[in-house]
C-alpha cells in the first residue's frame, strides 16, 4: 500500500476529496482485475509506458495522478516503465510513495529527436525481488560479413538481471520507434526484427544467474522481452518479428484486449526466449482500465480549471497526459519450485 499520508497536505479541500474518492474506487477494482501479491509463491510482473513522465507537455501531474499511479503499480513486484523523460523526479517521487523497500534502476537520457530524451526503468520491490548487477543498454552489432551499419534503435533496449524465489531472469525492455500511425512502419519493423535477433542470437551471453565456475557459462534463466513494441495487431509481420525469433507470448496474454486507451491496438508486449525455467505461468493476465475509476469521461467538469493551464486538448486527451495513453500489462508466475526439485531427487 503506497503511503498516504500526503493526502493531508492536498491544500485544495476538492481536490484533495476528489483524490480520496478515486483511490476508494481504484483500490476494490484493482484487488478483484488482479491477484493479490504473495510473498514467495508468485511474482507479478508488469510492463507500463506512462506517457510523457513526466515532461510537462501540458502541465506537470500535480499529486492526485501520482498516488493514483502509485496505487496501480504497488500491486505489482516488478515493473517495466517507459518514457520516462529526462528528470528522475517522477521516478523518484513514486518511490517515496510506494516506500523504502521499493528500488529502481534507470537508463541514461537517450538523446537525438526520434529518442525524445527518455529514460527507461525497472521498478521493484526488494522484499521479493532482488537486483543480480546485470544492467545494459543494448547496441546492436554489425553482422559478420555485413559492409552496411546495422540499424540502431531510436531508444537503446535496457536489459537487467533479477532473481524471485527460485527464478533468475533477465529482462529487456523496449520502447520502439512509433513513426508513422500505420500497421507497419518500416523502421519500426527494421527496430523490431534487429532487436529480436540480436537478443536471441545473444540469449546465452544475456544471462543474471550467477557463475559458479570460471570455465562454465552461467545456469540458463528466463530470458523476457517486454515494453512497448507500437504493434498494431498481434497478426502484423511486426509481431511475427518476434516469434520467428523464438521468443513466445504466454498464452493467456494473447486473448486479451488491447493495451492502448481504446483497447485496439496491441501495443505492449510480454514474450519470453523459446522456455521457462523455475518460473511457470498460472494464468493469470491481462491489461488494467484505470479509466473506469478515475479521469472517467464523466469527471470532465470537474477537471476545467486544471485543463486551463494548457487548453487545447480534449479531455479523453488532456488526461492521458494525467495518466497514460498506455494501460499496464501484466502476468502472473509461479517462482516456487521446491516440490518439483525435491521430487527430482527421488
């Protein structure tokens, strides 16, 4: 549970019970759309692209979306987040929220205008989670025998290491380049075919298991790309980029709805390399609608005077830039592996 005791000093008597009653609602909603957090069984992993976090694009977020933002990713255990911009203020303004126990890792700015001067970040709970030391951006090598430079990504790939219960996992984050509004940009597909490649081609140097030998690889772990791909629709060759690398989208996210605002777009993606190991699906999934609880379309009215800072925009759009034009996915593993190694002993 984030910490709540800033709400007191929500100097705005409205706003301040406008922000109580949308944590009152988000909550129950939150505790029934996804399991609750245990503290060795499970690991609830988490991919989210907030919009924007936080540039000030139109008006930096004032406290009420930051608890609310909070709130959603205090029942998760570990988080990718996207587009973050260039302060670690929001980073660091949800860590004091979710509390001491919580830590994060984070990129350098990516510079140059494709990059749009973000960072990208893992967020995790060190009471389940433990960081290996495995951090990386990712550039992607010239092939051998190749004479032209291989395509660089608009935003480098962050890879890390982590262990929960009994899995170690390496993570990969993206923030693919969008370009233009149609289902297959060709450097949004030249980003997406390079990167699965080169990670799979790599997948064994990629490793945040631990080396017990010198003259040994590392123990093979769970090798999990996940972020925002910008894919349009799971048929698209740019989501065929990804299997015809090897990497697999666990069954129960292949059903679900959309993770964009309108829930038609498949812009986020989880996928893991070829297997698992000592970290099993249980089937549970899916993406979370915030915006069945708070900024709902009916609260536009009482939004008018924050939105007067930089009118211009709809109310569907203003409060995007409050939240994000992205919903946060997430997947259910089993990371308890005792009974099977036991068994395994004979």
């Amino acid at each position: 549970m984030p910490y709540y005791a800033g709400l007191k000093q929500i100097a705005d008597a409205v706003v301040r019970k406008r922000t109580v009653d949308g944590l009152r609602r988000l909550r129950p909603a939150l505790a029934t759309a996804i399991p609750a957090r245990t503290a060795t069984d499970t690991l609830l992993l988490a991919t989210w692209n907030i919009r924007e976090f936080d540039s000030g694009k139109y008006g930096f977020r004032s406290d009420e979306p930051y608890y609310y933002i909070a709130e959603i990713l205090s029942r998760f255990d570990l988080i990718a987040i996207q587009e973050i911009r260039d302060g670690l203020y929001p980073i660091q303004k949800l860590q004091k929220l979710l509390g001491s126990w919580w830590d994060f890792i984070v990129t350098d700015v990516t510079l140059g205008s494709s990059g749009n001067s973000e960072r990208m970040a893992y967020l995790f709970d060190r009471r389940k989670v433990s960081f290996t030391g495995l951090a990386a951006e990712l550039v992607l090598p010239k092939d051998n025998g190749s004479k032209s430079e291989p395509v660089q990504m608009a935003r480098s790939p962050y890879i890390a290491g982590f262990r929960a219960g009994w899995a170690y996992l390496t993570l990969a984050t993206v923030h693919i380049y969008y370009g233009k509004g149609i289902a297959v940009d060709p450097r949004r597909l030249a980003e997406i075919t390079a990167f699965s490649k080169t990670i799979a081609k790599y997948a064994g140097k990629l490793s945040g298991a631990p080396q017990y030998k010198p003259d040994e690889p590392p123990a093979p772990d769970n090798l999990i790309m996940l972020g925002d791909f910008n894919i349009f629709n799971r048929s698209d060759v740019t989501m065929q980029a990804i299997t015809n690398a090897g990497f697999v989208v666990p069954d129960q996210l292949q059903d679900i709805a959309g993770s964009n605002v309108d829930k038609n777009k498949h812009y986020d993606q989880i996928a893991y390399f070829k297997r698992l190991a000592r970290l099993k699906p249980t089937g549970k999934a899916g993406v979370f609608d915030f915006y069945e609880q708070v900024y709902r379309l009916g609260d536009e009215a009482d939004y008018a005077k924050e939105r007067q800072i930089k009118p211009g925009r709809s109310f569907k759009d203003w409060r995007t830039y409050r939240m994000s034009d992205h919903l946060p996915m997430w997947i259910e593993f089993g990371i308890d592996d005792g009974d099977a190694y036991l068994e395994s002993l004979g």
